[in-house]
C-alpha cells in the first residue's frame, strides 16, 4: 500500500507542477495578479508530495519491501540501516527522485525567502523551476518509475552495490545534488546562469588542475565509487609567458608552480598541498609575491632540478 501511496504522490506532483510551470509564468507575462499569486500555494503543495513519495520510497527500503522491484535490486535484508537509507539514491529511479526532492526543497526555499522581491519575478523563478521538476517528473513516471511492484515479491535483495557501500555515500550525493540544484535556483532567480562558457571567471595568472595522482597534493587515485581519477583542468586561462624562459618553457612552468607550492607552505591547510600551476607574466608574478618569498621558491626549484639532473645521471649510468 505505501508504494501505491508514493506513485499516487508522484502523479499529483505532476500535475502541481504543470500548474505552476505554466499558469504563473503566462500572469507575469500578462499582468494577471491572480496568476501570479498562484506560484507559491502550489510551489508549497509540489514540494509536500514529492516529499512524500521520497518517504514512501525509503519507507520501503527501511522495512525491507522487496515487493518493489527496486528496492529488490538495490538493497538486502543484511544491510545496516545507515547504508539501507542510502541505497534509496542507490540506483537510477532513486536518484533521480532525490534530484527531484532537492529540487522542490530549494523551490520551497524561494517562497520561503523572497518575499521582498516583485511578485512577477518570483512568479518567473518558481514557473522555471517547475519546468525543470515536469521533466523530471514525466521522467520519473513513464520510463523510470521507483515503486514498480515485483509479483511474486523476492524473498531478499540483491543487495547494494559493494562499491557504494561507503559512508560517504550517505552524505555526499545529497550535498553534491542539493549543490547543483541550488546552483540553479540562485541563477534563476538572478536571471543568469552560473556556468557561462566564454566569460572569464579567474585570473590570467592562474590555472587550476584536479589531478588526484599528483604527489605534490594529497594522492588519491580512486575516489569514493572506485573509479580511478584523471588529470582535469579546472580553469586554463590563455597562456601568455613573456621574459627570458620563453613561451611555453616546461622548466619556467615547474619553476612558477613550485613558487605557489612555497607561498602555500604558510597556508593554514598547507598540509594538502593543493597542486596549484601558475602561468603567465613572470613580471606580473613578482609584483603580486614579496620578494623574500620569490627567492625561496627559486632556491626551492634550483634544488629540485638539482636532484632531477642527479636521478637523470644515476639512470643514465
């Protein structure tokens, strides 16, 4: 009975949502007062049945019911409850019901905190915001539903994915989620995006690179799944190197990254050891850095291209 009641829940979540995708948005655009004052009444009632179809979902991974097929899929009567709570966004359905949830979450969020802000505004944000839920929720419904029923029920699950037992999925895909949608939120309701390709988000001096295998920070291979990390460039900006090293010197590069590697040694984390390159003028470099600090980091270089040059002649014999 409780998963009919969550796919009962996630249908009249639609249909909430389509109201407030589409009616709130068509009385900004015509000035209609009424239409407007709809967005959040209906914002509030999206968010209360997405909620409760979360609940049934986890209500039914807690109390083992593997009459739902994909509780049977992703969980086990042996599983400790910490973990049976987070098999919930264990797998595709889950997840995207999660999404869902943080989405109505930060929707409530906003007609929770903008009252200070024109009505025709947030009628604006909490449509778009429910366009995005419509999608999620037509997702959910016609190709992905949670509370399939599994006729004959299993008498046990398959259990969860050996590598998301993990206590750090219990909180992390909640935070990273709750991060992405609240991204969104804030951009709408700004009327911007936060990720706009071609605008200049840093300085010119300064690249910043993810690299879980580099020795100088904290080396992890693997993150918390067991899928192994690569190299990703966060942020390159246009590389411009003018002086004597020339453009595009590897030996100037090391030289100006082991120069933030220093600099981070007085860093009240500098127990990371954040792999942090730096490019760009080197005369810009030295009018941001004191002078005592630059001289330690190319004592610092010269001693590492020392002991490389030394490693080099070893091999070489």
């Amino acid at each position: 009975m409780i998963p009919e009641i969550g796919h009962f829940a996630l249908i009249v979540a639609l249909m909430l949502a389509i109201i407030q995708g589409t009616l709130p948005i068509y009385g900004a655009a015509r000035g209609n007062a009424v239409l407007m004052g709809m967005a959040r009444p209906v914002a509030v009632g999206h968010f209360v049945f997405v909620a409760t179809a979360f609940g049934c979902l986890a209500y039914a991974f807690i109390t083992n019911d593997f009459s739902v097929l994909y509780v049977a899929e992703h969980s086990n009567s042996h599983l400790p409850l910490h973990f049976r709570f987070a098999a919930v966004w264990g797998g595709h359905e889950g997840s995207l019901l999660l999404w869902t949830f943080l989405l109505t979450v930060w929707t409530l969020a906003v007609t929770q905190f903008s009252k200070h802000l024109p009505q025709e505004m947030v009628a604006r944000v909490l449509s778009v915001m429910g366009m995005i839920s419509i999608g999620f929720l037509l997702f959910m419904l016609l190709t992905s539903n949670p509370f399939e029923r599994l006729l004959p029920a299993a008498m046990d699950g398959r259990d969860l994915n050996p590598l998301l037992q993990d206590p750090g999925m219990v909180s992390h895909p909640p935070m990273l989620y709750m991060g992405y949608v609240g991204f969104s939120a804030l951009a709408v309701q700004e009327g911007r995006s936060f990720f706009e390709p071609g605008r200049k988000v840093g300085s010119d001096l300064v690249s910043i690179i993810d690299d879980g295998g580099d020795p100088a920070g904290l080396p992890m291979a693997f993150d918390y799944e067991g899928l192994r990390k690569r190299r990703v460039p966060l942020l390159e900006p246009v590389r411009e190197r003018v002086g004597p090293a020339g453009v595009g010197d590897p030996e100037a590069d090391d030289r100006d990254r082991r120069l933030v590697l220093v600099l981070l040694e007085e860093h009240p984390l500098q127990h990371l050891r954040l792999p942090v390159a730096v490019v760009g003028s080197e005369a810009a470099l030295r009018a941001q850095i004191p002078e005592d600090r630059v001289r330690l980091a190319e004592r610092a270089s010269v001693v590492e291209h020392e002991r490389r040059d030394a490693q080099r002649r070893v091999e070489a014999a």
